[in-house]
C-alpha cells in the first residue's frame, strides 16, 4: 500500500440472478455467520443470488488491480474504473530469484511481478546493462527507489540520461546487478563501488562508459 492506495487481485466476476429485501435471517448459502451478525441491524440490506461468469475465468487470479480507498472488495463492474497494474501470464507469481541472480531485459521490466518491483527498489547498489552486441555499461542505483528507480528511466526513455546510450538509441539492454549496498551506505561510497567495478569489467575502456 501506498499513499493510501492498496492493490487487489482479481479473483472473478458474477452476475446477479435474483435479489430481494433482506430480513436478517439465515441465508441459504452462508457459511459464515460473522457477515449475518455484522450486518444484522442495518436498514436498506439486500440479499444477492449470483452466479460466476465463465467468461472472466481466464483472468482468475492474474490481474492485479490499483484499489483507491478500499472500502469493500466487491465492487460493482459499472461504477468506476480501476487501473491495471499487472497482467501476470500465470495465476501463481513465480517466486523472486534473488538479487544475485536477477536478470531481465529493459523492455520486460514493466511486466516483472509486482513483489519483484518492490525488493528491487528496496535496495541499492551497483548493477550492469548488456548491449545485443555485447557490449557493457556500469551503473549505480543510490536514490530512494533502488534499482527500479534507476532501470525505470532506462525503460522510459533508453539512455537515462547517460551521452553514449543516448547517441546509440540502443533502449533494450539486458539488465543484472553486481553488487548491493547495505543499509547505511552513503551515496558517495555506492558511487566508488561504481567506479570498482568499471575498473574490474574495462568499462570505461572498452565498454559504454564515458567517465
């Protein structure tokens, strides 16, 4: 959750066969007494038959959802939109690899699970781009979103601001880390790590780092 937003996986969509007035008694499917006893009491409630529409099952549990303001998890499908934050291929989100064995293309990051996104921007460190040709780049995440701060501007707009990416107009590179900063490391001490590893790698001299 974030600056009050929360996120929501859609679980499917059903439609209303019959409704009616509902006098506070035993429902004829509810097996949960605790929703009876929260609502018991209240003017205007209404009992809902419904039935699970077949046509939304192949996106059960696949589409994670932006939740403004939760107020109650079923919401009527014409009153309001919601905005999509992830289209997962499978239902399971496959477990994150770890940071040592991360590896992904630019152009694929918009599409990572959203539990990747979050450990990936709750550190930072040193990382590498890798061109099609082969050819390599040395960076260093050290602002306050971690590695997807830095890899997001990439996604935007290909070079992030670096002069060589930019003239080579090269935007789908392949993207890993070499090292991550602990805690209280300070932003001057994540920028020498950068430097180590241009050094280590010949980035400088045979890569696509400028300085």
């Amino acid at each position: 959750m974030a600056n009050g937003d929360a996120t929501a996986l859609f679980v499917g969509a059903t439609r209303i066969l019959d409704r009616w007035a509902w006098d506070g008694g035993r429902l004829p499917v509810l097996r949960d007494d605790t929703i009876i006893e929260t609502e018991r009491g209240r003017q205007g409630v209404e009992a809902f038959d419904l039935e699970w529409l077949d046509t939304f099952e192949p996106y059960t549990e696949r589409i994670l959802i932006r939740w403004r303001g939760p107020i109650a998890w079923s919401q009527w499908a014409h009153r309001g939109e919601r905005e999509i934050l992830e289209l997962r291929i499978d239902a399971r989100e496959p477990a994150f690899p770890g940071f040592s064995a991360f590896s992904e293309r630019v152009a694929n990051l918009a599409f990572i699970p959203q539990a990747w996104r979050a450990a990936l921007g709750s550190v930072r460190g040193v990382y590498l781009l890798v061109a099609g040709d082969g050819s390599q780049y040395v960076g260093s995440a050290a602002g306050q979103d971690g590695f997807m701060g830095r890899w997001d501007a990439y996604a935007a707009n290909g070079h992030g601001g670096n002069v060589i990416l930019r003239q080579r107009g090269d935007r789908d590179y392949a993207v890993s880390i070499l090292e991550i900063a602990s805690p209280d490391m300070s932003r001057d001490e994540i920028i020498a790590r950068e430097v180590f590893w241009k050094q280590k790698l010949g980035a400088r001299a045979h890569g696509l780092n400028a300085n």
